[in-house]
C-alpha cells in the first residue's frame, strides 16, 4: 500500500512539473508578444543575475556600481553580478539542458565569438529577442554587419550588441622614436630592435588576435577565410605561419619562451622588459596610465590597412527565470546614456556601440566634448582603419597550427 500510494505521489509531482513547464513555456512565449510598457511591468522588483567575465576591477566597478544603481532606480531591478568565464557558464547550461532544468540562476549573458557559436548549436539561447529593445532600433544600425554577425556568424536576433572591441599596439615614446605606420614597417622594427617585442603564446585571447593580423597580411587578406574548408585553412596560413617562425630570433628570449597571458606581457612592458605591448581595449594605455601601471609616456597606434575589430553582445539563456528582467538591463545597456558612461574612459573606455548618425545633436556635442584621454585614440581613427574577425570556429585551427609550427 505504501508503495502504491508513493507511485502515485511521484506521478502526481511529475504531472504537476510538467504542467508548470507548460504554463512557463506559454508565458516565455507570449512576453515577446508583449509591449515594452507591459514587460518593463513585470520586470518590476525581479532580479536579474547577469553573468559575465569579471578578469577586470573597472569593468566590474562600472557593473556593480552605476549599472546596478540605475537598473535599481529607473526600473526596480536588481542587478546581481556573477564573475564566470565563458567555458564555465556554457558547462553549466549544458547540464541544466541535459536534465531539463527551467529554472535556471542565469539570466543574462556577456558572450561572442565561438561562445556564442557553441550556445547556438546546443540550444542554449532563448529569442530572438533583440528587436523587441527600443534602444536596439533608436540608437543602432541595425543593418551593420557589426551588429548583426558575431565572428562571421549572423546573430539572428539572439544577441544584442553590447560593446565593441578593437585591437591597438601599445608603445613607450620615450623609447619608440619612429612608430611603425603599417605591417611592413612594425616587421622591419621587430627586427631592428631584438629582445623589445614579443606576443602572448596562443591561445591567449590577445596573442591569438595578433597571430591574425600577420595572417592577414601575409596570405592577402582575411575574406578568402569564409568559404574555406579546415584543411584549405590550415594551407593557406602557412606563410604567416612560417614568418612568425622567421621572427622568433628577434623577439624576446629570442622567442624561446612567450608570456602566457596579456597580464604578464603588461608587466613587462611597464618594466621596460620589452617596449610594446597590445591590446583590446583601445583605452587601455589610458587608463593603466591613471592607475600608474603604464608609463606616462605610453601611446597607442593601429596599422594603416587595419587591426580586428569586433562586437561582444548580450545573450539571455533558454532557462533564464526572470527574461522580463534581462529584456530591460539588455535595453538598458543599449541606451546612449548607458554606452557614454562606458565610453568615458575614466568609467571603462570601451567603444560604444551606437551609430553617431542616430544621435541628436545633445548627444553629440557630449560625445564630441568627452576626454578620452592623450593616449587614446579617437574612435573616427579607430573606425576607418577596422577589419573584421575571422569566422570563429576557424581560430582553434590557427591557434593549433600556430602551436604546431611556432609554439614548440
């Protein structure tokens, strides 16, 4: 009898779940069928667990501090910031996927590249969503290619552009007296000056970009990569492979040994170990020259045919609780005011992702008057000399090539 009466509570339990799952489901549905007004209503007193990188204290001051507190004031969100890397966050919804977990603590995403590839091919996202963020359509150009691909893979609306990224070199002027303009030169001054210049060992994410650009502009350019196979990839890099070897004489250690991450090469840099270093963060020198990490004298420089640019996004899980909520800190970190704060360098620096075109003319006379700092360079120079990323799933093979030809 007990065993009858214990089936029939597990039975009522699963038909219970299940019919919960449902209703949820219906209700995950029809939020996208909702006006704004009515999402930001039920967005109200929900807390949004926004998971993202958290390597860096500015970005997570900037996070906890004014994102949290305007999310709070203007919509009664809470903001719960939770530091987890891309590999983690995409292992744990893998499980929850697995086990059909609904209910899931993630809420909102800081995700790109081949991240985002691997949650679109397991499922792992919930939308398209973005077009139904005011800000998406007031402030972007929602044509851009930028916006609107991630790592040469279309986003579909299951991303919403977030902030952009794009790579700089960063050099001592009290050491550096001519700055290479362009490929060929930077080439020549490797070799000029032995010992001053290294890169990150790959698969350091900035190591890994500088590989690129030799990739680039040794094999004529980066469109021919979208339509190749792996093997006719893994061919045509071998050229840039193979300068890459020619070069390691003149690098630091004479290229025995490479800094395993951009951290370190920073450290170096700032000890006069080497008289360059590079980044991300067109910013960067900027602001490690306010916390007294860079020397005064650090400035930046890209190259004359481009360095790679890209755009990091927004994505909500397919098992966030609270989607109304991560709907609104999404629309809110679109928003101009949102993306100046970011851009101000003494905030993060990170290049906005709004189209200059949309602003009003407030807007831009703020944008226009905002100090970026003397060893930033202005995002009109930043954009005209921009090449895109790679496709994302073709940087693993470079990486082990690299690792292959190079690395040993």
């Amino acid at each position: 009898m007990k065993k009858i009466s214990l089936f029939l509570l597990i039975l009522l339990l699963v038909l219970t779940v299940g019919c919960g799952n449902q209703v949820t489901e219906e209700e995950e549905t029809s939020l996208l069928d909702q006006n704004w007004e009515q999402i930001k209503k039920q967005a109200e007193g929900s807390k949004v667990n926004f998971y993202m990188w958290g390597g860096n204290r500015t970005i997570n001051h900037w996070v906890d501090t004014y994102v949290a507190s305007q999310l709070k004031e203007k919509y009664n969100v809470e903001l719960n910031r939770v530091p987890m890397g891309p590999d983690d966050y995409l292992n744990k919804l893998l499980g929850e996927k697995q086990v059909g977990k609904t209910d899931g603590s993630i809420d909102l995403l800081w995700i790109n590249g081949e991240n985002f590839k691997t949650a679109r091919e397991n499922d792992l996202l919930w939308g398209p969503f973005v077009e139904k963020l005011p800000n998406y359509e007031k402030y972007l150009d929602t044509d851009a290619d930028k916006n609107t691909t991630d790592f040469g893979e279309p986003t579909k609306g299951y991303e919403a552009p977030y902030s952009r990224a794009q790579f700089v070199f960063v050099y001592d002027q009290a050491k550096v007296e001519n700055v290479p303009q362009n490929y060929e030169e930077l080439i020549a001054w490797i070799k000029e000056h032995p010992g001053k210049f290294t890169y990150p060992a790959p698969p350091d994410f900035t190591g890994s970009a500088f590989v690129r650009h030799v990739i680039y502009r040794e094999t004529g350019g980066y469109e021919q990569y979208y339509d190749m196979t792996k093997e006719e990839v893994r061919e045509a890099i071998q050229p840039a492979m193979e300068k890459l070897a020619e070069l390691e004489p003149y690098l630091w250690r004479k290229g025995e040994t490479y800094p395993a991450t951009i951290a370190q090469m920073d450290n170096m840099f700032t000890d006069g170990e080497v008289w360059m270093s590079m980044g991300y963060d067109p910013s960067k020198a900027t602001s490690k020259i306010k916390k007294g990490n860079y020397p005064d004298t650090a400035r930046t420089f890209v190259l004359e045919k481009g360095t790679i640019s890209n755009t990091n996004f927004l994505a909500i899980p397919f098992n966030a609780t609270h989607k109304a909520a991560a709907l609104v800190a999404a629309n809110f970190l679109e928003s101009f005011e949102a993306q100046y704060s970011k851009y101000n360098p003494d905030n993060w620096g990170a290049l906005p992702v709004f189209s200059y075109d949309k602003l009003n003319q407030e807007q831009k006379s703020q944008l226009d008057e905002l100090d970026l700092g003397k060893a930033t360079l202005s995002q009109e120079t930043l954009d005209e000399h921009s090449v895109p990323e790679l496709p994302a799933d073709i940087v693993p093979i470079i990486e082990e090539e690299w690792k292959e030809v190079v690395g040993q």
